[in-house]
C-alpha cells in the first residue's frame, strides 16, 4: 500500500467503527468499476460512509493540492 494515500482501515478504527456494513465493502469495490452508482437504502443503513469511502480512498495524504470538495444538500449530512 502506498503510504501517501488515505488510510481508510486506520481512519475508520479511529472513528470506533470496526466493521463496515456489506454496502460500504461493497461500494470500495463497485466504484473502480463504474462511475454512476446509485445506493437505495433506508435512513441509518450507512449510505453517507458509502458515498465518501471511495473519495477517501483516492486522497493523497502529503499533497499540497486540494483533493475533494464535498457538498451537502442539508446541515445534517454536512455534519455527518
């Protein structure tokens, strides 16, 4: 693994999650895949780690360049 890239294993463990939901594993691996994917899932289901595990995954820890810019349609997911 490249050093310079986002740990997300390391990341998620800090944030007390120890295992993903099947949906978040699976969308790591859908989206090097596909470019459009749609997540169709109940409230609390783990939709938002979803969609933002593949950006993550892509970031590079020891750039100097803006790597995402993430924009909310309400204050609750901007929290999340």
């Amino acid at each position: 693994m490249n050093p310079n890239v986002f740990d997300i294993t390391e990341a998620t463990k800090r944030l007390g999650i120890t295992e993903l939901y099947r949906m978040q594993k699976t969308m790591l691996s859908v989206f090097k895949e596909h470019d459009n994917v749609v997540l169709h899932s109940p409230t609390g289901s783990g939709k938002t780690l979803s969609f933002l595990l593949p950006i993550l995954s892509g970031i590079i820890t020891n750039g100097t360049n803006i790597e995402a810019v993430i924009i909310t349609p309400s204050r609750e997911l901007a929290l999340q």
